[in-house]
C-alpha cells in the first residue's frame, strides 16, 4: 500500500481538474472550490492517500467516526457524495470502485506534491477587534474549515441563513481561524445598530480607523486602498442594500479587502459567494436511542452543553437520549432555540419541556438578559425577520404556514397565491427562501419547500389574527383532495410513488381538517378512500386502518354499497391483516367482496377474493382458502387478462401447497411466474403484496421439498433480494418468512439467526405485529436447536398467545411440534406427547397436511426420549410414507435419517441400509444436511 503522509506533513494531490489540499481542508475543481461535508472530505483524503489500494470499510470507519459506533449506510451515503461531487461517470470519469469483501479505491491517476509546511499560513490566535464567545463553539468545525477555505479564494463571502441558527457565531469562529493570512488585520462592524446607509459607513470607517468623513464611501476605498484586511459586516438584513454597495465598492477598488458578511439573505452584490448555513445535524425519528449514539449529532452535543451550564451536573444517560434526540429534532436544529430549551431543564425538567410544550409555547421561552433584544426569545429572533418584510412577502408566508409538511411550488401558488399574478407570487415565495424564511430541498427530482416548525407556529399565529385561517385551510384541503385522486386509479410507478408519499403529511392535515369540520365528511370519504390503498403500498397499514375506520365510521348513507366504500373496506380489511388481524379485518373483507359482486366490478371481486384467502390462510383455514382460490379461477371467464391469470395462480399454488399437494402447486407457481415477471404497483396496492415474489417463495420452497436443495437456496435468496429492492415491507417481510424458510429446513442457524433480526426490524418499523411475533417465534425454535430449551419453550408459548390474538395461525402448527421436542428436551414427555397430539387434532381441523410429517416427525423423537422405541419407529415410518405420498423428498430423508440411527443403535442394520439406500440414490449429487448423515449412516451399516 503506498505510504501515508506522517503527521504533520502537508501534501497537496491533483487527479483529473481536482486539486486536493488535506491541510487547508479545500477541493478545487479547475481553481473553484467544490463544497464537500467534512465526513466526506475526510474519507476523499484517506482514499486519495493511499490511490490504487483497497481501503477497507472498516479502516475507513474507524478513521472518520473515531470512537463512535457508526453504521456502513453513513459510510456508503458520504460515498455518493464524493462521486457526486467528482462528477464522477462525466465523460466516462472514474474515481472510487467499490471491490467486494475489499473495500473501496481511488482508480484515477494521482499527483502527489509535498510542501513546506512553513509556508502555509497559521491562525494568529484570538482577534482582540472580535467579540469573544460567551460560551464554547459546538459542532460547527466542518462548516468553519469551509468558510476559511472560501475566504482564502474569494473576497466576499456571505454566511445566510435564518436567525437564532448561528451565523455569527460561525462568523466569529471563521474570523479567527483565518486572522493569520491577514497578519491580525480583522475587525468586526455588528450592523445590528444601523438604521441606513451612513450609518453603515461610518461604522465601518471607524472600526478600520478612519478618523474623519466616516460616511465618505470613497475615501474609506482610498483608506483600506493597500491593506490586506478581513471585515466582517454582522446582521447586514435591515441595511441590506447600504451594506451591498459598500461591500461592492470595497472589492472592486481595494484588492486585498476581504469581506465576510453574514445576513438573512444574500447581499446580491458582484462576487459574492453565498454560504448557506445549515441547522445543527439532529437525530432522525429512530436514531440517537443511546447517549452515545445521540451524542453523535451535533444538535445534541450543544444541547448538553449548554443544559450542563445551566444545571450543574447534568449528564445525558442512555434513558434520556430519545427525548433529547426528540427535542432537538423538534426545535430543527437551530443552535438558538436549543439553547433556549436548555436554558429550561432547570426549572422543567426534560421530559417536560420535550413532551408539554408546543412550538407556540416555545416561541416565548426568554434566553440570556445580556445578548440583543432580537435573541432574547425565538418570537423576537422572528419579528426582526418579520418586520423586514414587505405586506405582499408577510401575507403569502402566513398563508404558507398552512402547509403541514414540504410542499411544490405549484401548491404554494395555488393554495396561498391565488390573489396573486403566478408571475408575481413565485418571485414573492422566492423572495421569501432569499431571506431564510422558507427553506429548500433539492434532493428530489423538482423543489420542495417548507419552513421550520418555529417559523410555522409564528406564521400560524398570525394567519389566524388575520381571519384568513379557515378559507386557506378550505383551499388546502381542497387542493390535496382533488389532488391525490390522479393516484388513486391508475398504475403507480416507483417515482408515482415517491411523489405521493412526500405529500403523505399534507394529505394527512387536508383528511384532518375534513374530518373536523361536519360538512365536509362527503369530501373527507372520498379523500380516505383514494389515500388508503396509496397507505398500504406504501407499507402504512396501521395509519391506512385508521384513515379507514374513521371514514367509514362517518360515512354519508348515499356513500353505502359506493366503490368508496369498496375501497375503505377492502383496505380496512387488508391493513387489519397485516397489522393485527382478529375478526374485524374478515367482516371488512367479506363487506368489501358483497360490495364488488353488486356493483359487477369483476376485477375488484377477484382481488379482494385474493386478499381474503391470504387472511384465512392467516387464519389457519387452509380448506376454506382452497375453495376461494377456486372460486377466483371462475371470474377469469370475465376477467381474462395474463395479470389476472397470474394472480389466481399464485394463489391457488400457496393453497395447494399448504394442503400438502407439491407437485401440483409446483406447476401453478411456474405458470404463474411464466406470466409476470414484475407484479404492477397498482396490483399490490388491491393484494397488499407482491404476487410476482409470493409466487418465487412457493418455488424456492417447493424446490426444497421435491429434493432440489441447491436451486431451492439459490432462488431462495433471490427472492429475498427481489423484495428488499422493492421497498414493500409486508411483501419483505413475507418472503424473508416463506422464502426464508428454506434455510431454517437446511438448519443453517446462522443465516436464520439473520432472517429472524431482520424481520424484526421491518416489522416492528411497520408496525406489522403479527410478523414480528412469528420472527420471536422462530427465534425460540433456534434456541431449542441451539440446546436451550426450556427459553425456546417458553419464547414460543408466549408467541403462539399472542398469534391466537391476532388469529394469526400459518406458524403455529410447525412452531408447536418444535416445542413438542423443547419439552421433550427438558424431559417433560407428558407434556412433550400431549402437545403432539393438539397439533394433530390442530392439523386436521384446519388442513394444512403438509405439516403433518414434520409433526410425525416431532411424535417419533417425542416417544424415542420418553422410552416408547415401538411408537417411535411407527411415527416415522407415518412420516415417511405421508411425505412420499406427498412428493415432499426433505421431509422423507429427515424421518429416515432418524429412523435409522434408532434401527442402527439397535443392530438391526440390514433393515437401515434398506431404508436409507433408496433415498441416497434417488438424490443423486444434491446434498443437505440430512443426506449427508444418510451417506454417512449407510457407510456405517455397509
């Protein structure tokens, strides 16, 4: 690996037009600095260090995020950022090449040049001419090194953003940091004070020392003329266009004035580079659980500090770090109103001031008596910004406040501009984003804008004094109502997708609203029932019940057999199964089938079918899902399209092979996945799943069972890659269950182990109840497996209660015949065979045969332990002959691998080598567990 630079020394590296400088902390492009975050950077010099090496994740890691526990995803994310800001794939450029099991290289050509340390410029320490902090500076070094950079090659530079986020502290902290290439010519002009153009002058005239005509513009030029100066110009918003011109003149005339601004907008002056500072990094929702981990954004750090300052002592524990992730997440980041909720935990506490207090109540929380009246509270930080407004600029941003989320600029205009010229109010809203009182996000394929939750409740406030409050909100609702119905019948893409669900909390306030006001309840129905199934394949099924409960609890007699109500009862139905289950999601569904017959909608008939034979499959009533399934191939006669004729495939086979019959339901999936090679969005918002991969876990489990054992693992894991890409969760979910299942047959526990984790994670994310207490179910049948029995006995028991709840019953056959054997385990045969035979009487109540030799199975080893060889040996020749019958290869070569070691331990070879021989041969060259102790039994007897 080629050699690092040893601490202290600088090198400077150029590759393509970039130019890298590790000790100034810049990346040029052809002169021109590029912006790059400061955990970006680092990982660019660690990978341009050591050029055309492999640089391992984990070294990667531990150099960036020293003594901190970080994810891979950060990592990969900072990654992109890199090959973004190289343009990397720009005229067929490559920079960084992700090698498997290796890590990451830099690939392009690399020109190292070593410099003479002495040569860079040193901080000349502490400016005495700048107002020193109060308190330390925290989680602001990587926007500092940036503006040190910018400084170095630009002459006027602006920090903007909105107030109370910081700008003159990072000013300050810049200021000093860069003082040395000034040789300490620094001064520091707080424009809060001035109230025009002379005044701005002479401000600056006397702070750089010029004794007389200190509102002489020119002769302030002729005085800074020949100095190589830095002046920072503070709180330029209220005298913008007096500092603008003075800044102008400066770097037009003095060619070694630097300027450094900061304001709440750009001056708009030549050659100004604009720097927008970005809220304090916070924890988003999930993130910052632990002290360490919330300690990690700097949000959080300030936080402490400061709640330390004001409580001696305080310490943030593990116990606490989700409320102060909460709170900083609430308060956006901004440095001011973090301070200010510190500046409470005295006297409130932090749960209190986290959980009593809106952001109207937070508005008026008073800081330090000593700093200027416009940071004393975060109400007067936003009547400076207000009050610099013009009546056009104030009216739009009280009406903007309606917005509940992000928006498009086609809403703001319609919603809140409607008296407006569209011309004249996207300049007004672009106005408004220039003076940081509405933000930008560019990361989507268009714009989106909001404004921060403090800005909101202020704007919010005065919309309602206006008594514009109703009429906007009307406008709103009404928007998002005829808005999303562009969604709700036609086939979503993924980007469709996206879209709709950046719009969720708008659509969520315009359902709200509606719903509140009685007379629109009409219009509330027809909201709900275009936004549900949008909610389910968005994986939403807890918020889909709800909006559906609620519409349907309120519905207008004349909406009673409409195809809204068809959509609120299926949808109603399908969250309700995949959420918690119980009786309630079954009327829905059989309400939401009697609807589709009435009104003849054939299609709808046949998906709602679909999905209620998933939920009595859930159900434990594999017969009844049979006939259903059965009964959806008879309204192919009206709906004859391959789509269809693929779904009713799909599900016949699950039905089939939960029955027992293999062969059969092999040839349903193959013909199914002969018809569609991708289910359509639109498809699995009416199932509630990805027919396509439902299909591909009956194949990768019908491989397993008809001795297929390579190709079962192999389409196995596909199918489990196919739907984490397809960002389902309930679709991810089951097939890392059913298509998973094939690893828990093979007993490979590590790669279980890994299912189960990952199950729990989307499950409990997605409030998916049922699938997160099936993963704690298989969980306990690892730890029978594992030799800790009586946990895995109880994790179990405890499971199949709360599955009995939720009537979710597809597990609980097989998972109760693994406790059969925990139980026999811990020499509790009693107990062991009695369970035996409730999963007997279970299976053939309910009708899922291809179970029975597995509980056969479970029976024989049962009746081994406790003494009973004549009914062991009986339960697995049952086994072994149900599962021939059955084509299921696996579950015959288990029970005779077993049977044959008691056949063995009690010197009757002969008749082992004729049980086992047969079935070695007939697998040929596939392998598993079980066939390898075959082989190895047979070569015993021999």
């Amino acid at each position: 690996m080629q050699k690092k630079a040893e601490q202290g020394t600088a090198w400077r590296a150029s590759f393509g037009p970039f130019t890298l400088s590790p000790s100034e902390r810049l990346l040029e492009r052809d002169g021109l600095p590029v912006r790059l975050g400061g955990r970006a950077l680092d990982i660019l010099i660690a990978l341009v260090e050591s050029a055309g090496f492999a640089v391992s994740k984990k070294d990667l890691l531990s150099r960036v995020w020293p003594n901190v526990v970080v994810e891979e995803g950060s990592l990969r994310f900072h990654i992109v950022a890199i090959r973004k800001a190289l343009g990397e794939g720009e005229g067929g450029s490559r920079y960084i090449v992700n090698t498997a099991s290796k890590g990451y290289t830099f690939v392009a050509i690399v020109e190292r040049h070593e410099l003479d340390r002495a040569a860079n410029p040193t901080s000349a320490g502490a400016v005495k001419s700048l107002p020193a902090p109060a308190t330390p500076i925290v989680g602001r070094d990587e926007e500092v090194e940036v503006l040190v950079a910018s400084l170095q090659q630009r002459r006027l530079v602006s920090i903007v953003g909105p107030g109370g986020i910081g700008k003159t502290t990072v000013a300050i902290a810049s200021t000093n940091s860069a003082a040395g290439q000034f040789n300490g010519d620094v001064h520091f002009v707080d424009l809060s004070v001035a109230s025009d153009a002379g005044l701005v002058r002479s401000s600056v005239a006397g702070v750089v020392g010029l004794q007389n005509r200190l509102d002489d513009l020119s002769a302030l030029a002729t005085h800074l003329a020949e100095r190589n100066t830095l002046i920072v110009l503070d709180c330029c918003e209220h005298v913008i266009a007096a500092a603008a011109e003075l800044a102008e003149v400066l770097v037009r005339t003095c060619p070694k004035v630097h300027i450094l601004a900061t304001s709440r907008e750009p001056l708009r002056a030549e050659g100004e580079f604009v720097y927008r500072l970005q809220p304090l990094a916070f924890p988003h929702e999930g993130e910052g659980t632990t002290a360490e981990a919330a300690l990690a954004f700097p949000a959080v750090r300030l936080f402490v500090d400061r709640a330390a300052a004001s409580l001696s002592g305080f310490e943030l524990k593990d116990s606490d770090a989700s409320l102060a992730s909460q709170l900083c997440r609430q308060l956006d980041g901004i440095a001011l109103a973090i301070e200010l909720a510190a500046g409470r935990i005295e006297a409130l506490g932090l749960k209190a001031i986290t959980s009593h207090f809106d952001a109207s109540v937070r508005l008026m929380w008073h800081g330090r008596r000593t700093v200027v009246p416009r940071h004393q509270t975060l109400r007067a930080t936003l009547d400076w910004s207000f009050n610099l407004l013009s009546d056009d600029e104030k009216h739009i941003l009280q009406r903007l406040s309606v917005f509940a989320g992000r928006f498009s600029l086609d809403a703001a205009v319609e919603v809140c501009c409607f008296d407006y010229e569209k011309s004249l109010a996207i300049e007004l809203i672009a106005c408004l984003v220039s003076k940081s009182l509405v933000t930008v996000d560019a990361g989507e394929a268009t714009l989106r804008y909001g404004m921060l939750d403090t800005t909101k409740s202020y704007c919010w406030k005065k919309l309602c004094d206006s008594g514009e409050e109703a009429s906007v909100s009307r406008r709103f609702a009404d928007h998002f109502g005829a808005w999303v119905q562009q969604y709700a019948s036609v086939n979503l893409g993924k980007e469709a997708l996206d879209v709709v669900a950046l719009e969720l909390a708008n659509l969520r306030a315009a359902l709200e609203w509606y719903f509140r006001n009685n007379e629109h309840t009409s219009d509330a129905v027809r909201l709900a029932a275009a936004l549900c199934p949008l909610l389910l394949q968005l994986s939403n099924v807890a918020e889909c019940s709800r909006w559906a409960q609620t519409a349907l609890s309120q519905m207008p007699a004349e909406f009673a057999g409409s195809y809204f109500e068809m959509r609120l009862q299926g949808s109603l139905g399908q969250s309700l199964m995949f959420s918690k289950g119980g009786d309630e999601a079954e009327t829905a569904y059989r309400r939401s089938i009697e609807v589709a017959e009435q009104l003849g909608d054939f299609r709808s008939t046949l998906h709602l079918l679909n999905g209620y034979a998933v939920l009595l499959h859930r159900h434990g009533r594999y017969t009844d899902a049979l006939s259903i399934a059965r009964k959806t191939r008879s309204l192919l006669l009206e709906v004859n399209d391959t789509e269809s004729q693929a779904i009713v495939d799909s599900l016949t086979g699950v039905a089939l092979h939960l029955v027992g019959n293999v062969e059969e339901a092999m040839h349903y999936f193959e013909r199914s996945l002969a018809r569609s090679s991708v289910a359509s969005s639109s498809t699995r918002s009416k199932l509630g799943f990805d027919f396509h991969l439902r299909a591909l876990c009956g194949r990768a489990r019908s491989l397993w069972f008809t001795g297929h054992y390579a190709k079962a693992i192999a389409v196995a894991d596909e199918t489990i890659a196919k739907a984490r890409e397809s960002g389902h969760a309930v679709t991810y979910c089951i097939a890392l269950i059913w298509a998973g299942s094939v690893h828990s047959h093979a007993r490979n526990l590590a790669r279980q182990q890994e299912i189960v984790e990952t199950i729990e994670q989307v499950a409990r994310q997605h409030s998916l109840t049922p699938y997160s207490t099936s993963a704690n179910m298989e969980r306990g049948q690892l730890l029978i497996a594992g030799g800790h029995p009586a946990e895995g006995v109880e994790l179990i028991r405890s499971s199949v209660e709360i599955l009995h709840e939720c009537r979710y019953e597809m597990v609980t056959s097989v998972s109760l015949a693994t406790m059969a054997i925990g139980l026999s385990d811990m020499s509790l045969h009693a107990a062991a065979l009695e369970t035996c035979d409730e999963v007997e009487a279970l299976i053939r109540r309910c009708g899922d045969f291809l179970r029975m030799p597995d509980l056969l199975f479970a029976r024989g080893y049962c009746c081994a332990a406790a003494g009973q060889p004549e009914q062991s040996e009986k339960s697995y020749l049952a086994a072994i002959e149900l599962a021939r019958s059955q084509g299921v290869k696996s579950a015959q070569v288990r029970a005779a691998v077993a049977l044959a070691q008691h056949l063995i331990g009690a010197g009757r070879n002969a008749d082992a080598q004729r049980l086992l021989r047969p079935l070695v041969e007939d697998a040929g060259d596939e392998t598993s567990l079980d066939l390898s102790l075959a082989r190895s039994f047979l070569g015993q007897v021999s």
